[in-house]
C-alpha cells in the first residue's frame, strides 16, 4: 500500500476488499475511512490527536469483512505544522 502526503492529505493505494482504513501516527490510531474507496485522509481532522512541531511516521491499515491487513509501511517522517499553517513539512 504506496502512501503519499500532500497538503495535509494522506492518500493510498486501494486495497481490493477492504471496508475502510484504519490511519496511524507511529502507533497511535489518529482517525479511519469507511468504504473500499475513501483511500485518502485529511490529516487536518486529526488534530489535536497530532502534537504541533512534532515529528511523525504515518501508516494505514486496510480493515476488511475477514479482519485487519497488517500496516503499511511507514511513511518518510513528517513534522505537524498548526492548523493555520495547513502544512506537513519533511523532517
């Protein structure tokens, strides 16, 4: 499962299946999709889960009818910016 991050937005490839997505900053739970489809996560939603000036790694998870997959790999670590800034930045 490919992850890719661009403003704010956490998006990943369709896992054939799933039920919806289960979205990860290092190991803590941060928020989910629902449907096979919603391949994509506005990290904006998750605040104030995520710290400002903190850096993370992101992973998905694909939940299914039969269970959970395993997670994805993690993603290059990040740096939360506030809100107003609306920014991920590259650690």
């Amino acid at each position: 499962m490919g992850l890719a991050i661009a403003n704010m937005v956490l998006t990943w490839n369709l896992v054939e299946g799933a039920g919806g997505y289960q979205i990860y900053a290092d190991d803590n739970s941060v928020g989910s999709t629902t449907g096979a489809a919603a391949t994509s996560f506005d990290l904006a939603t998750a605040n104030p889960q995520l710290t400002p000036d903190t850096t993370y790694q992101l992973s998905v998870r694909a939940l299914g009818v039969t269970g959970e997959s395993n997670n994805s790999e993690r993603s290059t670590p990040v740096s939360f910016i506030p809100r107003h800034h609306r920014q991920l930045v590259l650690a």
